[in-house]
C-alpha cells in the first residue's frame, strides 16, 4: 500500500457534545444524482458495486445510459463515506489519482470529507495541494470545503488563511467561517465576521442564520441575538421563520437566561418538531423546573411527537450537566418502558449523567450491562470515578480495559492524571506517562497540559519542566499550568522569569496567568512585585482584576503582617468582598495573632456562611489566642447545636501505587502496630535532637502534657511513620494533606528529614513543602 495512505491517528470526538439543531452543509450545491444502477445504501453494496464497476471497467448496464468514470468514482466515494467507511474512500481516491481516472470539483469535497473523519490534516494538505496544481481554487464549493475540513482537523489557522485568500466567497463561506470561530469559542472573532459579513452586503442564508444564533447561544450576547429575531421576522418568505431557525431562536433564548421568552417563541409556534419540543425541554432542565419539563414531555406525546434517541440524548446530556438526578432516572426508565434500544453512544450519555450526578453505584450497573462497549464509555466511566476522587477504582477499570486491548485515548488519560494530581499519586502517573509513550497516543497540547499539571501538583517539578520544554506548541493554558506549578511549590523568582519568557514568545496572559504570579510572590514574600504585577494586570493588559486577584493580594498582605492595608484594600474593592476574601485575611490574623481583627473578620465570614466549620473554627482558634476560653466553648456549643463537624485532617501517602489514608487516632491500618512503634522512635530521636514541642498551635483548654500528645498523633506524623518503614532508605516520602500544616509538625518535619536522610515533600492546602537536611523550601514562609 502506498505509504501516504497509512492510517493516521483518530481525534477523539465525544458523543456527549452538544448537537445542534441542523447539520449543516459544506455548500448548497450538490453534484448530480447517479443512475438508478449506481444505488448503493448499505457498505457491503458499496463494495459490490466496487467490485462491480472494477470489473466492467466503469459500465454499468448495457441498456442504460452511461455515466462517465468520473461520476461513478464520485458516487462510490461518497458512498463509503455515508457507511462511516472514509480510509475506504481515501484507497479509491488515492488509486484513481494514480491511474489518471480523473479527479475533478465534484470529487474533491467528498474526498475532503473522508480527511475530516479520520481527523487527518496531513492527507487533507496532500488533496488541497492537488487542488491548487489542478487549478480547482477557483471554485468557491471546494474552497468551502477545504475549509470546513481545516476546521475538522483543529487547524483553524490554515481555514482563516485560506478564508482570507478566497478571491469569490458565498453565503456558505462566510456561514462555515463563522460556525468556526464559534466551535472554537472564539465568539468576539465570529462577531467581527457577522458585522463584516452584512456590510459586505451578503443576505444571510436559514442556515447562516441558525449559525449566527448558536454563536450568540454560545456566547450569551442576547443582545445580539434579538435583532436576528426581528430580522428573521421580517424576512420570512411564510407568515413565520422555519421550524429549524424558530428551534435555534429557543436554544439561544435559553443559553441565554430568558426562559420565558423562549417559552413564548415555543408556544406561538404553528408547527413544532422533535428537536423543537426536545430543545424547550432541555431549557426546562437547564433552569432546574422539573415539573414543567415533566408536563411539556407529557404534552409532546399528546399531540404524537414521540422522542427519538437524539431527543432523547440531549435531554439525559443536559440532566448530566445540571445535576437533575430525578429527571435523568426517570428518562432511563421511559427509554426501557417504551424499546429504545440503548445504542453505545445512548448508554454512554446515561453512564456520564449519572457520574455527574455522583451516583456511581447506577452509572457502574448499567456500565456494566452494557453488552457492546467503545472508548468513550470506558472514559465516562473512568471520569466519574476521576470526578468523585475514587483513584482505586479508576485505576482497576483502566486495568480492565488495556487486558480487552482496548487502545486508550486522550480524554482516559487527561481523566486519570487529574486524579494521581489530586491524590499526589506520583508513582501513578509516571506509569501513566509511559503509558501514553507507549500506547502511541499522540502528545497534544490538552494532554501535555495535564503532565505539567500532575508532575507540579506532585511536587517534581524538573518533570513538569522537561514536559513543557519539550513541548513545541504551546498555548496560553500550557503555560499557565507551570507557572501555578512553580507557584504552589514555592518558585516565587523563577515563576516572575518564566512569566517574563512568556511575554517574549508573544503569548498574551489571561486571568489564570496572574492568579498564578500573584500566588507565587504570596508564597515567596514578594510584596512590592506582587504589587507591581497588580498593577500590570489593568494598565498593560487591560484585565480588570476580579475577587481571585484581589484575594491574592490580600493573602500576599496578610502573609507579610500587612493586615491594615490588607484591609484597607478589601473595602477599596469595586465589588463585595466574599468568603475567599474574608478567608485570606482570617488565615492571616490567625498567623500573627491579631485577635481583635480576627474576630472582625470572622464575624464578616460567618455571615456569608455561618454554616461553614473551618471559619468557625478560626474563630475559635482566634478567641483561644486571647485565651477567652468562654467565646471558645460558645462558638463549639454553637457548632454542636447546628450540627457543623469539623473537617477531620486526612494525609495520604503512596507507596508502591497504592494511596493510603490516615486521621488522627485512626488504628484501621493493617500495619497500626509498626507504624506506633515508628512514631514513637521518631518522638525519641526528636528529642534527642532538641525538639522541644510547640503547643501553641492547640488552641484546646487542656494542659501542656495533653497538647502534646494530640500534636505527636497529628495524620502528617502517622503517614510520614509510614512512609519510614514503608519505602527504601534514602527515596523521598511524599504525603499530601487536606489541612494547612501546623507549626509543630513543619518544625518536627524539618529535624527528622536530618535525623533519617530523607526528602520529605508535603503539599498541604496552600502550597508545598520540601523538606530536606533540616530546612524547608518554604524558608519558614507559609
């Protein structure tokens, strides 16, 4: 076989995108019809007919008139793409363009077709080569059609050149282009093209219409999307628009947060379709109404529109989104109640709402039901447990499905890595980074993305850099995600240099990119850039600072012991402050023992949410620095009565791809004898060392000998024990923690990384920990 025809990489495409209400076409022009003795339906009579016309050489039936090679090559390729057959069709094209049969503009956007499906950018490069040497550029249908097939393939790039180089362009044109931009997110773009469209004087077609009105769904501009309701109006050939735009004008509408109107435009409607009823039902279902999502399905089968499985998938796709756990069991039972058959890509829509639900027993029941199986189920399934932070489990599936010999893909893996990021399960995701190696999966930037994010969040760090400099294209997010990686383990110089390198390749921060900064001179004591970098935001870049960045710098105030400009700053905002603001300040007061603002700060919290155990017990904690004892048991008779627990702390260790959990005064573990036994080694040889125990952190109403006991059991200690008699002498230890890391332990962790030659890497809530040789990454900075 020819090389150039070797089968490329599939792009994964979830079945669970959104659909729109209309398949658009490439172009209005179609080519001719063939001959009744060229019908071919199903992809056995399309390879009968192959080998029919092979061997007749391109005659059909002797009575009737014949077509030329061209018109049958055309058919036959169109025909295998129709039977989801597309490498079919890239064979015959490849064949005829070698035996001279010839290819003309009728031939090309079929072909143009098979590329998009196989997500193939170089085989779509080779035909659009073809086209300029055959001198087919001209025509605006296969100009379209390239493209659309750019598009397809992820190289918008190359269909905005082309775009800009058509010398004739049609409605069609401007309509693709447009559905482009807007399948890209880049709606500001799309817009431009809309305006530059009507002042080119183009009429838009139904279809650019319903474009032009996914765009505004898309991006929530109802602004704009109401006068293409007066335009469509007013134009109309009928007394009303079609069912198809009215259906798109529902759908944006409802994107939109105008509920109600979309209502009215649904019930002055004379005829409505499936996709029509199906559409205000999801509408219902976004704005969480089940009771009138329930009556309007009732009526659609009144007046015998019947759902079929496209309605049906849309509507469990938008339970899935909006949590409507009720409404998506009872769609799962009308869909058992009345045949449908449960298609792989129908199942998969249900598996994926109940994970999003978290009802995993019911999403793994019917996963497991599932006769016929695909990729994108076993990726559902795998993310629901990702979602939930179930890594056993995700982890015993994906070994379930490499023994089928199922080829994982881009969307597994990017699932499993945000879990072992979460976990801090490093050993877990190293072995996913050589599966990926070797599994051949191709290196986007999405999945490149997420080793940078996994090795950060795992505190190695030079494997998140070799990952990113070894990628070649990357974009804003990549470099986001090592920036915050550099941040959260405490890089606070290196991350200020490499925002510094990102401005010289060009690429434009966003709002992440300055979270990141900001967090890096929090963490690193950096007060006047963090100050500088503030300021940058708005005048260099025209970003207006939002409650992320305001909090950053409040918590970079607080940090550094500048708790009245801290405050100042919080009532200088332009909007209300809320709970992640308060919260920074809180943290703040509790570090350098300001109690008398503390307990201003904290009553401002607890009224955004008196429900929350970790502000009062700051609160608490605050009233216990004062030593007023009778405000501590107030605000712990308080929790009692409303029934608020406080949030146990949990340290996670991994050892040997296995993540084990402990708590405080937990003896679950099988290994609880030795792991005593450790801790009470490491308690001896603390002292030894001189460590003398720091009681200030336990803001308890007990004696000294009491605090020490309770700080000598804290989880961190239980799971560094652990990891002593767990792992090989002289390998890193690295735990991950729910909770901020107390004084005790942080001093304590320091003298024992000396007294056992360890690296100790801690990630707490706010940043990481290396401990090494009896001196922390964070200079005592946290």
């Amino acid at each position: 076989m020819d090389a150039a025809m070797a089968t490329p990489a599939k792009r994964p495409v979830s079945p669970l995108l959104s659909s729109r209400f209309k398949t658009l076409p490439v172009s209005s022009r179609k080519p001719p019809p063939p001959s009744k003795e060229l019908a071919a339906t199903t992809l056995q009579q399309t390879k009968q007919l192959h080998a029919h016309i092979i061997r007749t050489q391109y005659q059909t039936a002797a009575a009737a008139p014949l077509l030329s090679p061209q018109a049958q090559i055309n058919h036959l390729i169109t025909s295998y793409i129709k039977n989801s057959s597309p490498f079919s069709a890239l064979k015959l094209y490849a064949h005829t363009r070698k035996t001279g049969a010839g290819v003309d503009n009728f031939t090309v956007p079929s072909v143009l077709k098979a590329c998009a499906q196989l997500s193939s950018i170089r085989h779509g490069m080779e035909v659009h080569g073809f086209v300029v040497k055959a001198g087919l550029d001209w025509d605006v249908f296969v100009s379209n059609s390239l493209m659309q097939m750019y598009s397809d393939c992820d190289a918008l790039g190359c269909a905005v050149k082309l775009f800009d180089e058509m010398p004739e362009r049609d409605v069609v044109s401007w309509s693709t282009m447009i559905r482009n931009y807007s399948w890209c997110k880049l709606f500001g773009k799309a817009m431009d093209l809309v305006r530059d469209m009507l002042l080119s004087g183009i009429r838009p077609s139904e279809v650019t219409i319903i474009n032009m009105l996914n765009l505004f769904a898309d991006a929530g501009d109802i602004k704009k999307g109401r006068p293409v309701h007066t335009y469509l109006i007013k134009n109309s050939v009928k007394e009303s628009p079609s069912v198809n735009a009215t259906t798109a004008l529902i759908d944006m509408y409802v994107k939109c947060g105008s509920l109600s109107v979309a209502r009215r435009v649904f019930d002055r409607m004379n005829e409505k379709s499936t996709a029509s009823w199906a559409a205000m039902v999801a509408g219902c279902v976004r704005f969480k109404d089940l009771s009138a999502a329930m009556e309007l399905f009732a009526k659609m089968r009144d007046n015998n529109v019947f759902p079929n499985e496209i309605t049906m998938l849309s509507l469990v796709i938008e339970c899935g989104s909006t949590g409507m756990l009720q409404l998506g069991k009872w769609l799962h039972s009308y869909i058992l109640r009345h045949g449908f058959k449960i298609s792989v890509v129908l199942g998969t829509a249900l598996v994926d709402m109940y994970c999003k639900c978290r009802d995993l027993r019911s999403a793994r029941a019917l996963f497991d039901r599932m006769d016929e199986k695909d990729i994108m189920v076993w990726s559902a399934m795998i993310a629901g447990y990702s979602h939930t932070n179930c890594i056993n489990q995700a982890f015993d599936l994906f070994s379930q499905m490499k023994s089928l010999n199922l080829k994982p893909n881009e969307i597994t893996m990017v699932n499993l890595l945000s879990l072992c990021s979460e976990a801090g399960a490093l050993d877990r995701g190293r072995w996913i980074h050589s599966c990926i190696d070797k599994q051949g999966i191709e290196m986007d930037v999405v999945l490149a993305t997420s080793l940078v994010d996994m090795f950060s969040k795992c505190g190695d760090v030079n494997a998140a850099y070799a990952v990113f400099n070894q990628t070649t294209d990357k974009d804003v997010c990549m470099w986001n995600a090592m920036i915050n990686g550099l941040a959260m383990n405490g890089y606070g110089n290196e991350t200020i240099s490499l925002f510094l390198e990102m401005e010289k390749h060009d690429v434009k921060p966003n709002d992440v990119t300055f979270i990141g900064v900001l967090r890096a001179c929090s963490h690193s004591g950096l007060v006047e850039e963090g100050k500088q970098f503030f300021n940058r935001m708005e005048h260099a870049y025209g970003l207006i600072p939002k409650v992320e960045h305001y909090g950053c710098m409040v918590d970079l105030l607080g940090r550094a012991g500048n708790l009245d400009e801290a405050h100042e700053l919080i009532w200088g905002m332009p909007t209300e402050p809320n709970t992640i603001i308060w919260g920074a300040l809180l943290a703040a007061c509790k570090v350098h023992k300001n109690p008398k603002l503390g307990e201003v700060v904290a009553k401002e919290l607890l009224k955004l949410e008196p429900l929350n155990s970790g502000y009062n017990i700051l609160l608490s904690n605050i009233y216990a620095i004062d030593r007023r004892w009778n405000d501590v048991a107030q605000v712990r008779k308080n929790m009692k009565d409303t029934g608020i627990k406080k949030v146990p702390g949990i340290s996670s260790i991994e050892v040997n791809g296995v993540v084990h959990e402990f708590v405080m005064d937990d003896a679950s573990h099988p290994l609880h004898d030795q792991i005593q036994a450790m801790v009470a080694e490491m308690l001896e040889k603390l002292k030894r060392a001189g460590h003398v125990v720091d009681t200030s952190g336990v803001f308890l109403n007990i004696d000294d000998e009491e605090k020490e006991t309770v700080l000598n059991y804290h989880s961190e200690k239980l799971a560094m024990a652990f990891g002593l008699i767990s792992t090989p002498p002289n390998t890193p230890i690295r735990i991950v923690k729910n909770l901020r890391v107390c004084d005790d332990c942080h001093a304590a962790s320091k003298l024992l990384s000396q007294i056992y030659g360890r690296v100790i890497v801690v990630r707490d809530r706010n940043r990481f920990h290396r401990f090494s040789e009896g001196s922390c990454s964070c200079k005592d900075y946290w």
